[in-house]
C-alpha cells in the first residue's frame, strides 16, 4: 500500500532514522481490515501522528487498529468530518 509523500516526509521528520523506514514498512503492509474501507492517508496519519515519534507507541496504536479502526481515528482526532483539514494543519497541504 502506497503512503503520500506528505506523510512520508512527517515520518521521516519525526522518528529516528531507522526507526523510520520500520514505521513506513510496517504501513505498506497494513493488512485491509485495519484500513477499514477508509482513506488509506487517513489511516496512516492516525497511527503516527500522535506517537511523538517513538516507535513503541506505534506500536501500541497498530495494536488498537487491529482491534477497531474507528477507536483509532478518534483517537488521533481524526474521527470526524473534518479530518482532511486536520491532516492538512499537521503534514501540510502538498499531497
């Protein structure tokens, strides 16, 4: 599964190194029942954006969308109509 460039670059701003590259392996392999029928860029955001970069607690929020999606859009502030403009505050309007 493809991530956007704009959350690429977040991801690559925010965690370490080779931190990095496990978080964006990690999200291309994302099995369908996580993404939930969602916008995959939405997904994705919610599993980083509120980690501060630390990959246990990525881990912890992969563990939630395994266990219900929805809980982790809410979660990550990104459960309502207006997340496309929540992204956008966080990882920028260039898509």
């Amino acid at each position: 599964m493809e991530i956007s460039p704009r959350l690429t670059r977040w991801i690559n701003r925010e965690f370490l190194e080779g931190t990095a590259e496990m978080v964006l392996a990690e999200l291309r392999e994302l099995p369908e029942q996580v993404i939930g029928g969602q916008d995959p860029e939405r997904i994705h955001a919610a599993l980083v954006i509120r980690t501060a970069g630390d990959w246990y607690r990525f881990q912890q929020y992969v563990a939630l969308a395994k266990s219900d999606w929805r809980d982790l859009l809410m979660g990550a502030d990104l459960g309502h109509e207006d997340w496309p403009d929540r992204l956008d505050a966080v990882l920028g309007t260039d898509k």
